[in-house]
C-alpha cells in the first residue's frame, strides 16, 4: 500500500498513519466489512488519533505562550522543537525553533541551556543535511 498525506504542516497523515497502526492489531476482515464491531474499532481508532492530535496542539500553544514570556526557560524551546522534529517530522520549523531559542539563553547566561541547544542544532542540521542527500 501507499499512502499519501498533506505536506508536514498537516497532521492528516499522521493521523491515518495512527489509525491504522491501532487498527494493525485487529482482524478487521474477520469482522465483516463495515459491520457493528467494524465501524466500531474504526470509530474507537479515529478518536484516539483525533484526541492526540488535539492533546499536542494544546501543548504547541502552552509552549508557544510559554516563549513569550520575559523569563527565559529552555523547556518550553526543547519541547516545541522536539515536537517539530519528532511528530511533525519538520526539520526545518525544529532547526529555526533552536536558532531561535539560543538568543535568549545566550542573553540571559544560561551556559547549559546554550550548550544543549547547540548540540542540538548542530544534530538537526547534521539530520537534515544526511536527509538531503538521501533525497528525503
């Protein structure tokens, strides 16, 4: 099977993608095509991508108001980027988060915060580049 999605800024595909690795589990043939217990596993798989989807772009905005603020804390930074990085598969939106994130670290002297970010982006951009080569 192939399966296409909307660009990265989408979670369509990721959500198909959950969908059907919960459903992976079930026999669904057995069941019978579009029987009570079949639209039922359907419908109980939909609702827990639906509900993840919902539960991180409630965090994505905690995480954003969070940077907005005058005190500078890191989490909030690693966080979003991670989530850029890791479940909107986003290298370039997780590489300018860190970018991003290191001008106030550097402004407030947070030398630890500075050093795990630039590691970090120094692994990104190694990621993105290896990535590129690939053509993916």
């Amino acid at each position: 099977h192939e399966l296409l999605g909307a660009a990265p800024n989408s979670s369509g595909g990721l959500a198909v993608l959950q969908i059907m690795n919960i459903l992976e589990g079930y026999d669904l043939r057995s069941m019978g095509l579009n029987s009570a217990r079949y639209i039922h596993h359907v419908v109980e798989a939909t609702k827990l991508a639906a509900e993840d989807r919902a539960r991180w772009e409630a965090a994505c905005a905690l995480w954003d108001a969070a940077r907005a603020t005058a005190a500078f804390d890191a989490r909030p930074w690693e966080e979003l980027a991670k989530y850029q990085e890791h479940r909107r598969r986003d290298l370039a939106a997780a590489v300018e988060i860190v970018r991003e994130a290191l001008a106030p670290a550097r402004a407030v002297g947070a030398s630890r915060a500075v050093a795990a970010f630039a590691h970090r982006l120094a692994r990104l951009e190694r990621r993105a580049a290896r990535m590129s080569r690939a053509g993916g």
